[in-house]
C-alpha cells in the first residue's frame, strides 16, 4: 500500500505534454486486447499518468489517491498507465506527480488539455526515436531554465526526449561515438548532468523543447 499523504503546500513543476501532441502519441498507441488506450484530457482538464505494470500496483495507486478522482488502468504507448482525472489546477497536478515520483518511486508525468496561450499554432509533430548512432541527454530536474543554459552552451534549440521512461533535453545525436563523448565531457565540465546513450533508445517528443 502507498501509504505516504501528500503536502497540498509544495509547488512543483514537471513536464507538461500539450494537447496538440496528443492525436500524434495516441496514433502510435499499441494497445493490447485487453486493455483500452488512454482517453485524452477533455476541456481545462489536467491529467495525471503514472506508468503501472500490474493491476495491482493499480489497486495501491488508486487505494492511495482521493476517492473523487476518476482512475482507469489503460494503455499510453507501448506502457500500461494509471489514468487519473478530475484536475483542473495544475498545482495539484504537479503535486501529486511529484509524489509518485519522489516518494512511491513510481514514473508520473501530466497532460494538459489545451496548448499553451504563447504557443497557439505548434506544429504537429509524431514522436518518434532517433536513428543509429549516440545521443547526448542532459537531465534538467523539471527546471526550465537548465534548457536556456544548454541553448546558449551548444548555439542552438534542444529537443526534448524520452529514454527510459524519463524526460531528457537532446544535446547531441550523432554517429561518432568520439564526437559524443567530447559533448559529454563538455558538458559535464560546465556542470550538466549528462549521459551517453544509445540513440535508437530516444524518442523525441518536441523537436524544440517548450516550457
């Protein structure tokens, strides 16, 4: 049972996906027979998604969440998520993602139901994973200004990505793995919290990253 209760106090931020990217993730949905995909946010609606491989991780999460939010077990991708709805502050949100991130140890992340007022003609955009070679990924800790820095380190936008089930900001995708490794140590001298990883492991999410 997840027994920790959560500090309504705290205010967290953590990456957002917009709803225009919502149709595109859910096209690439595999959904398995017995399990339905993910219904998206309706109108100035948040909503919550914890990654959850068993349907009784499923009973712990909804057993530890308030009773009047809405829970299903559904298919988001090629992973099986707890869908929570019913929020329509981002605070709260943002809060309880933090939570099962942190405390429960369970990958959260938040869907927003409407693209953000500076933004209101994005492209669309399919995620999709890198091609052969190696990616150069900066943990930015759901701090946005850690993606201005990597802009003006590298002279020019990041991408942001997913590789194992966490959000990253791309530095570098390139074939030479000389290449990669000179970014990497670049990087980590300036402070960054920089990996090496196999590119084929990455989907992009946003060519530019937005937050």
């Amino acid at each position: 049972m997840l027994g920790v209760r959560l500090d309504r106090r705290l205010i967290f931020s953590f990456v957002i996906i917009p709803f225009t990217l919502w149709s595109n993730l859910v096209e690439s949905t595999i959904a398995q027979p017995t399990t339905p995909v993910c219904q998206p946010p309706q109108k100035d609606e948040y909503l919550l998604f914890i990654l959850t491989q068993t349907r009784a991780t499923y009973e712990d999460i909804k057993a530890t969440l308030p009773p009047q939010l809405p829970t299903t077990f559904c298919q988001y991708l090629d992973d099986k998520v707890t869908r929570v709805g019913g929020f329509n502050n981002l605070l709260d949100v943002q809060g309880w993602a933090r939570y099962f991130n942190e405390i429960a140890g369970l990958s959260a992340f938040a869907i927003q139901a409407a693209p953000p007022r500076n933004f209101p003609n994005l492209p669309t955009y399919k995620p999709q994973p890198l091609t052969d070679g190696y990616a150069v990924l900066v943990d930015y800790f759901s701090q946005p200004e850690i993606a201005s820095e990597l802009r003006q380190v590298i002279g020019s936008e990041v991408a942001l990505v997913s590789y194992a089930q966490r959000p990253y900001l791309l530095a570098l995708h390139t074939k030479s793995e000389k290449e990669a490794n000179s970014k990497f140590r670049q990087l980590s001298d300036r402070g960054f919290t920089a990996i090496v990883v196999d590119s084929r492991s990455v989907i992009v999410l946003q060519p530019v990253a937005i937050f």
